[in-house]
C-alpha cells in the first residue's frame, strides 16, 4: 500500500513543475503545529514538520534545497503568523520575532541536505539516520542560539541539550524506517512485474524453440522436395521448391535472432537468485489478483514447509503462474486454491489443488498436447493450447515429472523436480 501510494504520488508531482516544493512546505507547515513545547514554555518546539520535511526531502529530491528551505520556512512562519493573528492578540511585530527562528531551522536543515548530498547515503540507512540526527541537531542548536537573544528566551541546561539529541535520533531514524519500508516495497513490487515479465518471456522461448524445430523439419522437406523435382527434371516446380526452401530459411534466422535476444534477457532476469516462499508469494499475489478481474471469490491457501534460494525463479514461476491461474479459470463463482510446496527425500514438490468443475475422464489423457485447449472466447474462438503442454515442458527441462487427478471436486497437480535443479548453487 506504502508502495502503491508513493508511485501515486510521485507520478502526480512531477507531472506539475513546483508542486512538489507547495506541497512540501504546506505540509510541513501544517505538520508543524502538531507539537511538544518541552522547555519551560517557551517557543522551542518539537513538532512533526521536521519528520514530513525531511520524509519529502528523500522521496522527492529537490533541485535546488536553497530554495525548498527559503519555501518551506516562510510557509511555516506565514501559517503560525496567521495562527497569532486568529488565536491570540499578539502584535504582527512580537509574533514575526516569535516565529523567525523557525524559518532559520528549515533553511539550515535544508542546505544541510544540499552539502553532504543526501542522495548518496539512500542505501545506508543507519548512516543515512545519523546524517539526518546531526543535521537536525546542528540546525535546532543554531535556532536555540538565535531565541537565546529574545526577552522571554530561557536557557537550556545539559538535560536540555540531552533531549535535543534524543529528539533528533528519534524522529531521523523514525523518517529513515518510514522511507525504507515504502522503497522496500516498491522495490519488492518492481521485482515482481519484471519476474512477470520474464516468466512470460520464459515461455515465448519455449513456444519460439518448439517453431523453430518445426521451421528446421519444414526447412529439410523443402529442400528434399525441391531435389527431387529437379532430378525430375521439373524444373518450374523444383525452382519454385527451392525459393520455399530459401524463403524458410530466412524466417529461421529472424527466429534465431529473436530467441538469442529472448535468452539473454532471460538469463540476465534469471541472475539473482531469490527464496521459494517469495516465488509462491508472487504467485499467490498475481492470480489473487486475476481472480478479482475475473470477478471470483477465491480463497488461496500457501504453504511452504520448505525453503531455498533458488536461480530458477523465472521457469518456476512460469509453471506455477499457469497452473495456478488454470486453477482460478476453473472455479466458477466462489472455490479455494491450495498451493503447497515441501520436500520429499530429494524431491522439492508442488501441489496445486483447485475446488472447481474438474477435467473429464476422457480428456486427462491429452491436456499436455500441444493445441488441446477447452477454452474458448465469447466469439467462440478457441486458446492457443500451450499453456500445459509448456508446463509439462518446464516440468521435463528439469527432468521431473508431473501428474493429475481430477474429478467434479477439482483438480489436483502434482509436480516432483529433484531438488538439486532449481537450488542456487553457492560458488
């Protein structure tokens, strides 16, 4: 949800040139006033505004942090100006002096931002967080030092200072938590569209293999027949034989090209190697998904009672994704999915269990050919029919085997793949 909101949001701001900046210093501002006045009463305040200030700072780095200070601090000192005026019978004058600190501690938290380049210590938070306290600290000290010149002003002692510190840590490390769960779980959703991806792509070079076998038959008969017309002496038809034969070839290579291009994006995708209760986890996400677009109520149930790193994330997800999303397409209104993975001597095994209308009899025999398909659009044209035959396949590649039992309950896949192929190596 963090994730789903901050790319909402990004996306919103840097489609309109300085909305980011008002709305930095307008929620800073407003954030501001929710706050603790710790030290004897006076105008020193502890507030949220230093937290949104800097949360808006990491999530939309400004082009110029001179500016957002400059922004941000007449903001503040605007809205608590305004808020003397409605609440209280302050002079213009007394309540600017009251409030100027203030502006001072946005400029400076600012530039500080600006001079140690906040932007290169985003992928270490602890020393992202100490940076963060110091600064805060550095710009509240000078803001003391300022009010210290003030008539009502009341000096802080070592418990004070203590506080100060405290208070900085505390709201730096607060922010730092807060940015690292949304970028986690941005990261944690961009890596599961480009599995998506790659697991479909996984599966156009299976179907793209399979063409290109069918191409290199075709390719051999053509040129066979073309032989034998001209020892014939056929010579139109073995002319023409020959430019079918010629003309094959050609789609071959543009095959190759598209397959060299498939498998090095595959291969690059496949690089980082990522646990098996994560590929079950997107699994159960996507299809939990589809079956919302379908307009199903389904309930998932995963289970894992074994876990690794796997290298094979993609092939595995290509499987799993179709079976599972088979799964959703046949439960008509409401069901439930289980999908189990453990380990079974040195098998690892999927499960994939569905409560919908099941697989007749006499079809069980033929839902791994390629072409067999059962279902059809709403203008009656039938599916591809890859989609088993690709999972039986991925099952093979991995020299493990597959099974299926059905009937009008549902139906049950169950898939053994010797453990050894998809762990991660350690090298």
């Amino acid at each position: 949800m963090l994730a789903i909101l901050h790319e909402f949001i990004q996306r919103k701001l840097t489609s309109t040139n300085g909305l980011p900046l008002i709305l930095t210093a307008t929620l800073t501002a407003i954030a501001s006033e929710v706050k603790v006045v710790p030290f004897y009463g006076e105008d020193f305040r502890f507030g949220l505004g230093s937290i949104v200030f800097f949360l808006f700072i990491l999530i939309f780095p400004p082009a110029s942090f001179w500016r957002t200070g400059i922004t941000t601090g007449i903001t503040v000192v605007c809205f608590r100006l305004f808020g003397d005026l409605v609440m209280t019978d302050l002079s213009p004058w007394t309540s600017l002096l009251k409030h100027l600190p203030a502006f001072l501690f946005y400029l400076l938290f600012s530039l500080g931002f600006g001079l140690v380049k906040i932007e290169r210590y985003k992928s270490s938070p602890l020393l992202l967080g100490v940076l963060a306290a110091g600064l805060e600290f550095t710009a509240n000290s000078l803001e003391h030092f300022w009010r210290y010149y003030l008539p009502e002003h009341a000096d802080l002692g070592f418990k004070d200072w203590a506080l100060l510190v405290g208070i900085a840590l505390f709201r730096s490390y607060f922010v730092v938590g807060l940015y690292s769960s949304i970028t986690v779980s941005e990261q944690r959703r961009q890596m599961q569209e480009m599995l998506g991806v790659g697991s479909e792509l996984y599966v156009e070079t299976l179907y793209l293999q399979k063409s290109m076998n069918n191409i290199e038959q075709i390719t051999a008969s053509s040129h066979e027949l073309y032989r034998k017309l001209k020892k014939e002496n056929l010579q139109e038809l073995s002319v023409q034989a020959l430019h079918i034969s010629q003309e094959i070839h050609e789609v071959k290579k543009d095959a190759q090209r598209i397959l060299s291009g498939l498998s090095k994006i595959y291969v690059h995708q496949r690089s980082d190697g990522i646990f098996l209760s994560d590929v079950l986890g997107f699994v159960m996400t996507a299809n939990q998904n589809y079956s919302e677009l379908l307009k199903k109520k389904v309930i998932f149930d995963v289970s894992v009672t074994v876990d690794f790193e796997t290298g094979e994330q993609i092939p595995l997800l290509a499987l799993l994704n179709n079976l599972v999303a088979n799964a959703v397409e046949a439960i008509e209104k409401e069901g439930q999915i289980h999908l189990r993975a453990f380990e079974d001597s040195e098998y690892t095994c999927f499960v994939v269990q569905d409560s919908g209308k099941g697989i007749l009899t006499e079809d069980v025999p033929f839902i791994f050919e390629l072409g067999y398909t059962t279902k059809y659009s709403d203008q009656g044209v039938a599916a591809t029919g890859i989609g088993l035959s690709h999972v039986q396949q991925i099952v093979y590649n991995f020299h493990g085997q597959i099974q299926v039992e059905s009937s009008a309950e549902g139906t049950v896949f169950t898939i053994q793949i010797p453990t050894r192929e998809i762990r991660k190596r350690v090298e």
